[in-house]
C-alpha cells in the first residue's frame, strides 16, 4: 500500500476524514481485479519447487489436508460448514469438467429461481472463469472483492499458524482458489455447488468437504468416494471397475452405481460437440436424480422436477431408460463449456476456423482425433485448397510420442491421407516477447526450456519419429511442414498468413488452448 501524503496542515476533524477518504481511493487503486492476479500469481509454485515435490513426494496426503482444514478455518469456516453447499462432487482423469458443466446446466433448467455455484480447474481465459454463479464467471469487482476478503483474514492472522516453521501464510495458487470458492458460495448462499476435482487424490482440497449430496467419477477416481454418500460412474474397463467396486465398499459408500449410456441422447443436440459427450451427458443426468431424490434436498429444489419413475425407484432409476423430462433436455443442450470441442471462426481472417479442444491425455486425445476427424477431416480431404493444421504443446514430462501417435492414430480411421498440411509446435508463452497475459501467467515452466524451446523441439523429434515408426501408420505424415516457434502469438500470426481455407485443430494442452483464444480473440 503506498504511503499517505501529510495532513498535517489541515484541521483534526477534516484531516481525519481526508485520511478515511484517502485510504478508501487507494484501497480500490490497489485492489483492483488485476492486483488481485498479481497476489494470486505470487502463490504459484515455480518450476524448481514443482520438480523438488516431484522428487521426494512433498509433504504426505494427511499433512496437506490438516493444512486446508487450518487454512478453511483461518478464513473462519470449519468443515462442517461446507455441508451447506449441497456440493455434487466430480472427479475423473477425463470427461469430469464437461460433466461439471452438464450438471450445472441440468440443474439450472430444473429450477431457474434456484442460485448454482460451479468450481473449475483450470481457465481458458481468465482466472475467474474458475468460479461461477448460475453458469456465470464472476465479475472482476466481485472476484477482486472477495479475493482480498480472504487474503485479508489470512494476513491478519497469520501468527495463530500450528507451526510456522512449516506452514506458509497462504495456501499456494490451488488451494488459495478452492478456499476463495467455498468462501464465495457461503457468502452468496448458493443452493447447490458443483466441485470439479483439482489435482486428484485423496488429499485433494476439494476433498475437505465432509459429506457432497453425491459423487460422480467420470473415469477412474474413487479416492473421491465418501462415507454415507451415494457414488456414481460411468462405464470402467474390467480391470478398473473391480478397483472401484471394491474402493466404494471400503470408503463406505451408501450406494455404488455404474451409469451407462443413455440411448435417448443419440437423439438430444448436446450443447458440447463429441460422441463421447453423450457418456459424460450420462452421468450428469444420473448424478441430477440422485441429487433431486436425496433427503438432503435443498428447499430450492423439488424431486418433482424428477420423471415420476425416478422419484419410486432409485438408484435403479440412475440407469433405467426412462424418457428424461424436458428440462434435463433443456439443460444438456444449452450446455457449454469452453475449450472443449469448440469450433470457431476467425474474425480477423475469415478463412481460418478454429477446431480447440484441451485433450492432454491418451485417453482424450482420442476423443479429441475421432471429433476433429468427423467435423473437419472427412470434409476438407475432397477441398484440395483446404488446410489443415495442428497446433500442439503438452507439458514437461509427458511422452510428445504417445500423445501424438495416439491422435493421429484416431484420425487415420477417417482418411488414409495426410491429417495435416503444417503442425506446429509452441509453447504456452502468450506474446512473442516471451511474456504471458497476467491470467494466463505460469510460473511452473522453466524459464532455460522455455528460452530453449526444449519440449517444442523434442515434440518435433517425436513427430518424426512417429512418422518412420516400423508400425507404419501409414498416413504420410511426413509431408506436413514443422514449425516450432516461441508464442502463441507467432503461432496465430503463421496460421492467418496461410493462402486459401484453413482448419486448424488446437490440442494438447488447455492452456494452449486459453491462449489461443486470448490471442485470437475468440468467443468463450
């Protein structure tokens, strides 16, 4: 905080208003949205201390949720108070964001008067995208208001820390957020809170929960299982689904209910593009049933809203082929969820569309060949003027080669053609200066790898290695034209110099993708 000016020529009475005045102007200069990143990016761990807790493991699971317990009840809260929340809890290695988002959708058709709040990791855009109130991202006065209301009771009593020596004075960027969420949705007394897991586990912060109204796993995540509360999944490979069966009992689950397919959304326009939406769409309307059939209702919704089926007979409902009723429909096709199967055409230059989606995963990177084959592949193969483009980055530490073999691999059963024209490998840096956007600003990366582009260029290295692989996925990838380059921004400024009519598929990271958007001015 900057220091005052001297008053001390003015009257005591009209010096002690001035200075009230004074600090009310530079409270609100110095606390504004983008002072609140700023504080925010000051909490994110760097890429030294990320490899360090790599190496030994950092503190155990029990020691990090003592530590959000005392963070929760330094800002004032105990456990015991997130209950009122109403919290659906989803976790999953893939498919749990878009079901966070079908959920909140569902629930917001059933009962429009009724106030949601949905918690998210990570943004594509803007940190405040990550906390929503009725579906939607909160205002930066509102973000920047509540954010300092927690930085504040944490500063304030930073000295009553069990041990000092160990616990830092705010939780690291995660944590900070998840805090800041129960804190927001206390305060704006939502009637139902949807919890997308973070970085998974037991001792995941959104974990301090005590007892969600229901668990939902979108893939393998039963560390996300609690005592006494009903748990939903989708279908698991058999290896798998023994695994969670036998978790579900241990943890205590009251119920344990495997959610397949529901046949009907073949028929439904779903608001997120993809086949295998239609799964993640699944466990979103079972996960809704057993919301609206719990004893723990909230007032603000009726298990009227349930089909009449439902309200006799579940769990056995979550999975019966009953019609769902028109506001679950509602709800699945006005969902959205940026970054995720997005198409959108370019402004600036006309020409280009943008295929994005956030794939980081063998699993997703799928899902992610088999749509970008089904909407762009097969219809740009018999445009010889048409494009195609690739823009890929994934984390340090991840195989560029599984990655990579895996989505080409989904789009060699569209087309035995090339699937791309020009692929292009860059880094996460925003601008071509080398600096980010202040949301979009990651302190995880090493700076030399950066400089040196060293994940770019083993991408590249692993791109030629899969196109001379002996197994042969004959699709002449070699005739696509590299590029590695240092920003997003160059990345954009490439793509819209192209000739001609461009499809471009953007993957492998969600922060490339939120950087994509951010450069290119796309819709979210």
């Amino acid at each position: 905080m900057r220091p005052y000016p001297s008053l001390h020529h003015l009257p005591s009475q009209r010096r002690t208003r001035t200075y009230a005045l004074l600090k009310r102007s530079m409270w609100t200069r110095d606390r504004s949205y983008a002072d609140a990143i700023d504080r925010l990016n000051s909490l994110q761990s760097n890429a030294s201390v990320i490899e360090h807790i790599r190496k030994t493991g950092g503190k155990n699971g029990e020691a990090q949720m003592g530590e959000t317990i005392e963070y929760l009840e330094r800002i004032g809260y105990k456990p015991s108070d997130l209950n009122a929340l109403n919290a659906l809890h989803i976790t999953g290695t893939k498919g749990k964001g878009s079901t966070s988002a079908f959920v909140d959708s569902i629930l917001r058709h059933v009962e429009p008067s009724a106030k949601t709040g949905l918690y998210t990791s990570p943004h594509m855009v803007a940190v405040r995208e990550r906390i929503r109130l009725n579906g939607q991202p909160l205002d930066e006065e509102r973000f920047a208001r509540y954010f300092f209301e927690v930085w504040d009771r944490l500063e304030g009593n930073k000295q009553k820390r069990k041990d000092p020596e160990t616990t830092l004075e705010k939780p690291a960027y995660f944590r900070y957020l998840t805090l800041m969420a129960f804190h927001v949705f206390l305060q704006e007394k939502v009637d139902a809170t949807i919890l997308e897991v973070g970085v998974g586990g037991t001792y995941d912060s959104t974990n301090v929960v005590p007892q969600p109204i229901v668990t939902g796993v979108a893939s393998l995540g039963i560390d996300h299982v609690f005592p006494r509360v009903p748990a939903l999944a989708v279908q698991q490979p058999e290896e798998g689904l023994d695994v969670l069966v036998s978790r579900a009992k241990e943890l205590g689950a009251s119920s344990f209910t495997i959610v397949p397919e529901i046949e009907q959304l073949k028929t439904i326009p779903l608001g997120l593009a993809g086949a295998h939406q239609r799964i993640n769409a699944s466990l979103a309307v079972g996960l809704v049933r057993s919301f609206l059939a719990s004893p723990r209702l909230p007032p603000a919704y009726s298990s009227s809203a349930l089909a009449p089926s439902d309200a006799t007979s579940l769990p056995a409902s979550l999975i019966a082929p009953v019609p769902l009723p028109s506001s679950i429909v509602k709800g699945l096709e006005a969902t959205r969820w940026p970054g995720r199967c997005q198409i959108e055409r370019d402004a600036k230059s006309p020409a280009v569309t943008w295929h994005l989606d956030g794939a980081h995963t063998v699993e997703s990177l799928q899902c992610c060949g088999e749509w970008f084959g089904e909407v762009a592949l097969e219809c740009s193969s018999h445009a010889e003027d048409r494009k195609r483009v690739l823009v890929f980055n994934c984390t340090s530490g991840r195989s560029g080669l599984s990655l990579l073999g895996t989505l080409v691999e989904s789009l060699q059963t569209r087309s035995k053609d090339s699937p791309f024209h020009y692929v292009v490998f860059c880094t996460n840096a925003t601008f071509s200066s080398g600096s980010s956007a202040g949301d979009l600003t990651s302190n995880a990366v090493d700076q030399k790898e950066l400089e040196s582009l060293t994940v770019q260029n083993e991408l590249k290295d692993a791109w030629e290695e899969l196109t001379r692989s002996p197994e042969g996925r004959e699709v002449e990838a070699h005739v696509a034209e590299v590029h590695v380059l240092g920003s997003i921004e160059d990345a954009v400024l490439m793509i819209r110099g192209l000739e001609g009519s461009v499809d471009v598929l953007v993957t492998g990271s969600l922060h490339l993708v939120g950087g994509v958007m951010a450069v290119a001015e796309l819709p979210l």
